[in-house]
C-alpha cells in the first residue's frame, strides 16, 4: 500500500507520519505545497491513499485536482469543520480534524482497508467547490488568553509567553515577567491555536516561544537543552525524534 501525506506544516506531517507508522502504515513521501504536489503526480506513480491537508501554504488544496487526474482514496485532514462537508463531496474515504486523535485516525485506516479492493472515483465539481469557498477562512491563531486568578481575568499576550509547558496534570503558561499561570487547555488542544512559526513542541511537555530563546546547547543522546530567558523550574529538553524538526523550524 502506498501512502503518502500532503500538509504545509512540516512538525504535523511528521507526526501523522509517526502515528500512521505505528499503525503499520508507512509513508515515505511527506509534500507541502499545491506546486510540489503537482510536480510530484506529474513525475510518479500515484499512491493507494493520499492524506490530504485541505489549506496549504500556497494554497487550497483543491487546486492540485484541477491540474492532476487523481483516483486516490483521500482522507482530509482539516482544523475546519466547515470543509468536512466538501471533503464528503469529493468521495473522500474519511476526514479528520485536527489535532489528529489516534483512535479517530486508527479507524479512518481501518475503514479505507475494509474498502479494499474497490477503486475510488474522484468526481469533482469545481464550480461547486469555489462556491462553497467563495470566504475561505484564513488560519488564524490565538493572540491571547484569558486566566483566572481568583476573582479576576487576566489577559496575557502570545507574544508575552515564554513556553507552555504540563507539570502534575495541569497545563500553564510562563511568561516574560517570570509568571507562571494554570491554563484549562490541554497541550495537545494547543496544537490549533497557537501559531506554529512561533511555538514549536520540543517534547511532550513543553512548547517554546522563538522568541524566548536565549541559548541552545548540545545534550546528550542526539538531544538540545533549550535555555529560556526567565523560565527555569526544569530543564527543558528538545526530544531526540523532534531535533530534524526543531532545528527546520529555526531556520
């Protein structure tokens, strides 16, 4: 079975790749763009299932059908309830939303491989299409959140942040005034609301700002110890499976 993801956000193409691995579904062709796409069809043989993310950065990703024919079974990968209708349209096998659960993904395999072997058709209506998205919704991204500190909401910039990071079952925020704050999120629920050119997630416990960095330094094992302007309760530590990534974000 051939496989292969199309999304503009390089960490979350590798980490769907990463889920898919572990289940026994492997992909080696990760695409970012409507124009590496359109080069990659026109120049190799077309996989089983593409795992397609609906906005990409030069574009909707509707626009690589207009060029290509594609008979692929598709699964979209959206952060937009708004497209799951339209990937239905499109005879999709499944759309997920993101940030992409294990279980909901492990069942959308599932379901494509119970479809097996039939073939799937792609009739597209493009005309449809561009009416369904004649506003298509921009990426946007928190640019504060609200705490509760007793009696009282507190509203702290993105650009205050230093890192978010999970400690005891909570989730907090660390600002530049050297402030720490308990959040009600999830740091997986971070994963579509904060900007990803701005915060990367170095583990499973922690997202740094960019901007907070203050120094990085070779640790063991492969690993890089990040060193943050005020934030120093824990070292914090780039996963070893996450410095490719990492450093792909810096630059």
């Amino acid at each position: 079975m051939k496989v292969i993801i199309i999304e503009d956000e390089k960490p979350s193409a590798r980490r769907l790749q990463r889920m898919l691995s572990n289940l026994d579904v492997d992909v080696d062709t990760l695409l970012h763009s409507v124009e590496e796409s359109i080069d990659w069809f026109n120049n190799n043989v077309h996989p089983d299932l593409i795992f397609l993310d609906i906005q990409l950065s030069d574009g909707l990703s509707f626009e690589i059908f207009e060029t290509i024919e594609i008979n692929s079974a598709i699964i979209f990968t959206t952060a937009y309830d708004e497209y799951a209708l339209q990937a239905f349209k499109l005879n999709s096998i499944d759309y997920l939303l993101k940030p992409i659960d294990a279980e909901d993904l492990e069942q959308a395999v599932k379901k494509y491989k119970s479809r097996l072997p039939q073939k799937t058709n792609l009739s597209i209506d493009f005309e449809d299409i561009k009416k369904l998205l004649v506003n298509p919704i921009d990426r946007t991204y928190k640019k504060r959140f609200s705490i509760k500190v007793g009696q009282h909401i507190k509203l702290i910039n993105t650009d205050e942040i230093e890192c978010f990071y999970s400690e005891n079952k909570g989730t907090y925020l660390h600002t530049i005034d050297n402030r720490s704050y308990l959040l009600e999120h999830s740091l997986e629920a971070l994963e579509d609301e904060i900007d990803p050119t701005q915060f990367f997630r170095v583990n499973r416990k922690f997202y740094v700002n960019i901007e907070a960095i203050k120094d990085i330094i070779s640790y063991t094992n492969s690993r890089l110890q990040i060193k943050l302007k005020t934030y120093n309760e824990s070292e914090v530590i780039v996963a070893r499976e996450r410095v490719k990534d990492f450093k792909e974000w810096l630059s």
